[in-house]
C-alpha cells in the first residue's frame, strides 16, 4: 500500500549532465548557478529566442545547491572572462566555505580549462540526471543502524526506496494512527505523493527538463512541501556579508575585462520568497548591486501556476516552467545591449 501511494522522496539530488565543451572561437555565454539554474534555464532555448549568431555558444553548468561564487573564482583562476554571465542570487546553497567550493568547481572543472591537474576521481558527474538522495550513499554507523532497523521492522519500509530512522518509522506511525491521514503520515519518512517525475531530458548543454506528473491535490502538497524547507533554511543564515562581497568583487573583476554579468532571481514559493525577503532583504541587495556595478538584474521571484510555473517540491522548476522562465529570460534580453565589441 504504502509503495503505491507514494510518489517520491523528498530528499534527491539532480545531477548535472555530461555535456560537450565546443572548442571553436565565438561569441560565448556561459549561465551557471544552483539547482534552479539547472532545471530552469534552457540554453538551447536562449539561442532560438536571441538574433541568430552562427558562433554564439551558450553553455550552462550549473549544479546542487552551488554558489555563483565558486564558479566565478573557477573561471577567473582559469583567466577565462567569456562574454556574457548568466547566474543567480538564491539562498539556496549548500554552505558558506566558498573556498572549498572553488577548490571543489576546479577540480570538477565542468569546461575543461582548469590549470592545475586534477586529482584522481575528478571527473563530471555520470549518469541520471535525477537521482534520489538516498542513492547518494550515507556513513557507515547511520547504515549499521538501518540495517538493524531493517532487520526489526522487516521489507515494507526498505521497498519504498528510502532509508529511514527508527524515530522516523515512529512519528509515520503516531501521525497516521492519530489523523488518519496517510499523506501526511507518510511525510515523516521524507516521502511525498503529490507529485511523481516521470522522467528526465537534457539538451547536451547542460540543462536538465523534468518532467512532472502532478495529484489534483499538488497546491496543498507544495505548501507543505515549502514549509519543511523552510525549517530548514530558517537554521542557517547563508548569504552572508562574505558573500555579497565576494559576489560584488567577482562582477566587477568580470565587467573589467568585458563581461556582461547579468543576475537573475528565479521563482520562488512565496512562502520560501517572503523568508528570503525578510531575512536577506534580497530586493534591497539586489538593487544595491545593480546600483554600485551597473550589473544588470531580472526578477522572477513571483512566477508561479498562473503563469504556467510548477515548483513541483516547491524550490525546483518542472520543464514547463522552464520554458516559461526562459522565454521571460530571453525576452529581456533582447532588451539589452550586450555587444561584445567593448571586449579588451
């Protein structure tokens, strides 16, 4: 019963596909940031919405949870300044050692242009595109106690394709004796029914489409699904004043050597944008940046149903949303002036 009723786990990593790095002199843009990047921005589609340029290569490299800071230090270290930047302001992050991240970006060096050799197992992610948290792996004492747990409570909970501690197995219990309700009882083993990914496209520029099978009931999951972020990210502040200077000192290095940087702000849940408005005063950052640098920004933080955006777990963008933020995305930038002729 349970395996039918449930629809995914709440903890997964997508992965960032294999791509093809084009080695031919051109005109190039390269759009990276975190998760929402990834599944959002279609560099394929960017082309077709910009004026055709037979040399123009667009790439986006954006990874888990990943920090525009890593990969702006990955590429200045590299001494490579493409023309055009896309990334995006997002608390959602994995941490605040951005050196370590930088040391992580290089080694996994997603363009190939890193100096330094890379250490043994380097190498760009394989694989599925989507993967489950739990096929991620996990330390060795927490596997002991599973497998103990596993032991005790037998093959109904390892079937549903999660791991599960004994507390975990027990407020699923208490929740569901004391509401018989199963959704909600079932979100206490990390696993959720109200929307499935089917399954996974990329364009060989390393975007990833999901594509998301959603219940009649999604709107009151996904306020569901927001709120246990939030829990999450209401333990830790991210974007610190480190960051944001890191961040200025990055677009201004960029800009020296004639990048354009441009910023964007991707869709939120509102709940999870009121938290970042309120904790990071993001809007008034933003503007503060723009000021100081001229960089150049776009806010898409209000996308959401009605304008055909799913945050299907309530952070990430389903390939329809992807299509819609792209088209925003394309849209303004036909607006600007992103002539290359000023470059060094």
């Amino acid at each position: 019963m349970l395996r039918a009723r449930a629809g995914e786990t709440v903890e997964f990593a997508i992965i960032r596909p294999q791509m093809t790095v084009p080695t031919t002199a051109g005109e190039k843009w390269i759009v990276f940031g975190n998760c929402l990047v990834m599944t959002g921005v279609s560099p394929t589609q960017i082309s077709a919405e910009l004026p055709p340029r037979r040399d123009r290569v667009i790439l986006n490299i954006a990874s888990h949870e990943q920090s525009p800071i890593a990969y702006f230090e990955y590429l200045r270290r590299a001494q490579q300044y493409p023309d055009v930047i896309i990334t995006n302001v997002s608390s959602w992050i994995n941490g605040t050692n951005f050196e370590q991240e930088t040391q992580l970006m290089t080694q996994l060096d997603p363009l190939g242009i890193a100096t330094a050799p890379k250490p043994d197992g380097a190498t760009p992610a394989k694989g599925g595109a989507y993967r489950h948290q739990d096929a991620l792996g996990g330390g060795k004492l927490q596997t002991r106690v599973e497998e103990t747990i596993a032991r005790t409570l037998g093959e109904n909970v390892q079937v549903i394709g999660h791991r599960y501690h004994l507390f975990d197995f027990l407020m699923f219990l208490g929740t569901l004796a004391r509401t018989a309700d199963l959704d909600n009882a079932l979100y206490q083993l990390q696993i959720q029914s109200w929307f499935r990914v089917g399954s996974s496209e990329t364009d060989g520029n390393g975007f990833v489409g999901l594509h998301v099978d959603y219940r009649a009931d999604w709107p009151t999951g996904v306020d569901v699904m927001a709120e246990r972020y939030l829990k999450r990210m209401r333990l830790s502040r991210l974007l610190t004043p480190a960051y944001w200077s890191l961040l200025e000192e990055n677009i201004r290095d960029f800009q020296s050597h004639g990048t354009h940087v441009l910023l964007v702000r991707m869709p939120e849940h509102p709940k999870i944008r009121a938290f970042n408005n309120e904790t990071y005063e993001l809007p008034g950052r933003l503007a503060g940046l723009a000021n100081r640098t001229s960089v150049k920004v776009l806010d898409l933080s209000e996308l959401g149903p009605a304008e055909g955006v799913h945050l299907f777990d309530s952070v990430h963008p389903d390939a329809a949303a992807a299509d819609v933020i792209t088209r925003r995305l394309g849209s303004w930038l036909r607006t600007l002036d992103l002539s290359t002729a000023r470059r060094p």
